[in-house]
C-alpha cells in the first residue's frame, strides 16, 4: 500500500470514529429529535384525518337538519326551521357546512329576525358567484324591511357587480326603486339603464323603459 493511500484509509478511519464517537455521546438527542419529529408528523396526519372525518361528519348533519328545517317550514313554523338551523351551526361550528349559513340567512329572513338573518348572510362563504350575490341582494331585503335604504342600496350595489349575469336584473331593479326613494335619482336611472343596456331580455327589462322616463321626468 502506498503511502498516500494508506493516508487516504487512516483519514476515512478518524473520520468514521468521529461519527461514531459523536453518535455515541449525542445518541440519546439524536433518538428523541427523530421520535418529535415524528411526533409532528403523526400529529399533522392525525388533525387532518380528523378535519376530514369532521368535515363529513358535518355534511351529513346539514342533510339531515336541512330536511328537518324544510318539515319545519312546510308545518308553517319559520322559527322552527331558524332554531333548527342555529343548533346545527352552534354543535359544528368551522365544520358546518358553509350552505347551512345561508339557509338559516332565509329561515330568519322568514321569521321576521332580519337582523339575524343579515348576520347569517354575512357570514355566507360560497365559492358560487351566483349565491354570493343572491347573499348580498338577501342582505339588502332586509335593510329594506329594516328601514335602512342606504344599506339596501348599498348592498343590492354590490350584488348587481357581483353577479353580473342575468339575476342582476332583478337586484338592479331594486336598487333603482330604492335609489328613487332616496331621492337618488342619478343612481336609480343608471341602474334602470343597466336593464336596458345589459339585460334587455331579462322580465324586468319589458317595463323598464317606463322607469326610466319616470326618473328622467323628476
């Protein structure tokens, strides 16, 4: 063997004790790091099978309480249907399915709670554009019933931008009636000419030339 391979073997030799020398005195940490990190990972897996199993859990509740809110409000007990609802929401929390806060939004709407029912709405989280508008244009039933025109039109608003399809007819409708009241008649003809321009095949879009003479004469 030459001389600078035996060098090469006795390098390699003092490098290897090292390690051992140094997994020796470290063995204990180096046991216990490995065993927290699989502690975590466990943890992780486990959260999120739970999550999982949770989140079915929850879904098939909101079947069940959803037939039972639909009994309710067939048996012309609207506060029933709500009560029905907030159980389910108050038991499963972030794993209620997000459908059933727009449910309840509709059964309170129904029972006359439209401050409530603002408060399910708001908490509406869909990832349909549709729903999220109809949520808003629902929000601003209940300012009007409430009294509050500048919230309503406010919020029927944002659901004619956020539908931007043939249902923002009906929500520009009702936004121009409330601008109109409001004595905001520069917002109500802009909203009856989003009908007209936008829309011209929608139901409210028939009459609506009439709205808007009646604004334009004011």
């Amino acid at each position: 063997m030459s001389n600078k391979h035996k060098q090469e073997v006795d390098t390699n030799i003092e490098s290897l004790s090292k390690a051992e020398t140094f997994i020796a005195k470290n063995n204990k940490k180096i046991i216990a790091g490995v065993i927290a990190v699989a502690a975590v990972l466990i943890a992780i897996f486990s959260v999120r099978s739970c999550n999982e199993k949770k989140a079915a859990e929850a879904k098939e509740a909101f079947t069940a309480v959803e037939a039972a809110g639909l009994m309710s409000i067939d048996s012309l007990s609207n506060a029933a249907a709500l009560a029905e609802y907030e159980a389910y929401l108050n038991e499963w929390d972030d794993h209620a399915v997000g459908a059933a806060s727009f449910e309840a939004g509709i059964a309170a709407f129904e029972a006359k709670d439209y401050n409530k029912a603002i408060e399910f709405f708001t908490n509406y989280e869909g990832e349909d554009a549709i729903y999220n508008a109809r949520a808003l244009a629902c929000i601003a039933d209940c300012y009007v019933e409430l009294g509050n025109y500048e919230k309503a039109y406010e919020n029927y608003a944002s659901a004619v931008a956020k539908a931007d399809n043939e249902f923002a007819s009906e929500y520009a409708f009702r936004a121009g009636l409330v601008a109109e009241k409001l004595g905001k008649n520069d917002k109500a003809l802009a909203m009856y000419q989003t009908i007209k321009d936008k829309y011209p095949s929608t139901p409210r879009a028939v009459e609506i030339e009439k709205y808007i003479s009646r604004v334009e004469a004011k």
